[in-house]
C-alpha cells in the first residue's frame, strides 16, 4: 500500500515528491482529476472513454494539483489507476478479477465493472437529464473501470453490506478498508479506502456517493446497528444522499442526536471590477500541452467569451484584476515583465493550475 505508484506505472512523470498507493486510496496524491481533465481537453460527453485515455492524458501532466499527502481532494484518476495496477499485477482484467473474487462468491449476480459499454444488460435501465418539459437519455460512454462503471441492483448492494456481517469475503481487510486517511500535518480525514467514516448525529456512519451521465446513488450503512440504506436512480436531478438523510431520520428518530443548529452566515458584499477598458489584452488564443487543447477568447458584446470548438462558450466575470471566473473553469492571467499577457493558470474544483500559453 506503500509502494510508489511508479513502480506499477512507471509512465507516470516524475513530479519530485513520491506519490504512493496510499495517497491514490485517500485521495490525497494531488492527480487531476481525469474528468475535469476530459472535458478541458474538449471531449464530449457522448465520446467514447478509455482506461487507456485515462492513463494518455494523466501522463501528459507536468504537475500535480498539491503535494502528495498534503490535502484532500477527490481525484478520479487514482482510482482508475488502482484498478490498471490490479490488472497490471494479476494479468486479468479488473472486471474479471473483481467478479471472482468479489461478486461471484457474495452471489451478487447483477452486479459486474462495465468495461464495453456496447454490451447488453439485462435489466438495464437508462438514465435521463430533464430538458425543459422533456427528458433526453443520458448515459456513460465509459470503457473505463475503476473509479466508476459499477453495474450493480439494491438487492446485491445489500448483500455487500451483509457481507460486513458475516465475513464471507475479505474479512481479514475490513478494519484496513475503515482505516481514514492521515494528511502530512497529522490531520485525518473522513476518507478511508473507498468509502467515507463518519457520524450522522451521533450514529456512526460509512457512505460512498456516485454520479456519471444522468445515474445517481448513494449507499450508507450504520454498522453499530446493522443497518443499510441505499438509494439509486436514473434521474440527473435526483439527490439520493438527500434521500438517505431523510429516511435515516425518520428511521432512527428514537436514538440520533439532535440537529446541529445551523449558523446564519453574513451577507457578503460582492466587489464588481471595472475591466471593460482592458478587455483587449486578454482577447487571443491560449494553448495548453498537459490537455492538448486551444481556447480562444473573444470580446463579444462587452463580455470576455471563453471558445473551444468542442465546447459551448462560456463567459468570464471579473473577480479581481487578471482574475476572471467562469463555468465550469476559472481564469488567472498572467503578464511578462513589459505587462502584456503572457498566458494564464485555468483551474476548476479538482484541476489547480494548468498553465494556457498565449499565442496570439
């Protein structure tokens, strides 16, 4: 759980600080996250994706979001990297490994890592995004395993959780998979080895979350009282964890603690920056090697507008000088020594910094 992760893949660049197998389970390496890379790199939602791709555009990042071990932040990444070391040292594939050692034995049988995604599933249903009045189906394009892909029913999710009641499979590893996170000051986190150990007024609780196209979940257990709530959807704009709360207190209402008395936060004042008058020395187009991709921006109408072919524009709102933020990513420019713009740093919630060239 200690090794470096360069020892399983050694194309992963060297980034002057040791990234461990540990730091890809807690979420603590600093790897961008895959999905926020993808979609910066101008991949469509529709495309098909890759454990392959995956690994292509990790390696093409010449730094890390933070040092390893300093924070949490989730990454994607590393859990698709753990699965590829898992077929890197037992030569089968994840999908294979995990349903002879897991699935198979628990008898969860509607359960399997999608790893093609033409393949028919019986009992399969689609997931669907509301659109004004209408739905549109909206699901994964996903070949790729590892941090996502699980196909699975309530049913054989409850046999997982029967499971921590029996011992059937992994006991042995159960206080380890419990085992939350330590950053390098010392402080642990709520994060343990895929899943989150925590309270919900006063019940200890150990939840997981997921979503992927229009698909959502949520999946918690109180194991001081035996109990699992799990709830699934196929509807974008569901809240499954929402749900959960609900149930569970309802559920517990004779032993959880009272609710935590939430504090008013003070108003705040925002600053608007007066920057149409600069506006021209941001217009150009900006390239970035770790993703591959160029963005132009343009003044259109009085606004700064963020372009990628691939991509629906986006506009820039100042927040300070050189600082503009934007949905889904911020901008913060820099300037050479004569004060032009040189380029900028682009950040989203999971990917710090990746560094835009300007060209022209």
């Amino acid at each position: 759980i200690d090794d470096d992760v360069h020892t399983h893949i050694p194309e992963l660049p060297d980034y002057g600080d040791v990234i461990t197998l540990r730091h890809l389970v807690h979420h603590t390496s600093g790897l961008r996250d895959q999905w926020d890379l993808l979609r910066i790199a101008g991949w469509r939602e529709d495309d098909v994706k890759t454990n392959e791709d995956m690994l292509y555009l990790a390696c093409r990042q010449r730094a890390l979001n933070f040092r390893p071990g300093d924070e949490f932040l989730y990454s994607n990444t590393g859990y698709t990297f753990l699965a590829l070391i898992v077929e890197r040292l037992m030569g089968v594939s994840f999908r294979a490994f995990t349903h002879a050692r897991i699935f198979e034995p628990l008898g969860m049988s509607d359960t399997h890592f999608h790893d093609d995604h033409t393949e028919l599933v019986v009992g399969r249903t689609s997931a669907y995004v509301p659109i004004g009045q209408k739905y549109q189906v909206k699901i994964p394009m996903f070949d790729t395993v590892g941090a996502t892909s699980l196909f699975t029913t309530v049913e054989d999710l409850a046999r997982w959780h029967t499971n921590f009641e029996t011992g059937v499979v992994g006991n042995v590893v159960f206080d380890k998979m419990h085992e939350r996170g330590i950053l390098n000051c010392g402080k642990q986190i709520t994060y343990a080895f895929g899943l989150s150990v925590d309270t919900h007024r006063g019940l200890k609780s150990v939840q997981h979350s997921g979503a992927d196209a229009g698909y959502r979940s949520h999946f918690t257990r109180f194991p001081d009282q035996g109990t699992a709530i799990i709830v699934l959807s196929n509807l974008s704009t569901a809240n499954p964890g929402g749900r959960v709360r609900q149930m569970t207190d309802v559920y517990f209402k004779d032993v959880l603690e009272p609710s935590p008395q939430s504090e008013t936060s003070p108003a705040v004042s925002e600053t608007v920056f007066e920057v149409e008058i600069f506006r021209a020395d941001y217009v150009g187009t900006y390239y970035c090697a770790d993703v591959d991709a160029t963005y132009t921006i343009l003044d259109e109408d009085g606004d700064l507008v963020v372009r990628h072919y691939k991509r629906q524009k986006y506009v820039l709102d100042a927040e300070a000088e050189d600082v503009f933020r934007g949905k889904p990513e911020s901008w913060k420019f820099q300037r050479s020594a004569d004060g032009c713009v040189c380029g900028a740093s682009v950040s989203t919630g999971r990917v710090r910094n990746l560094w835009f060239a300007r060209r022209g």
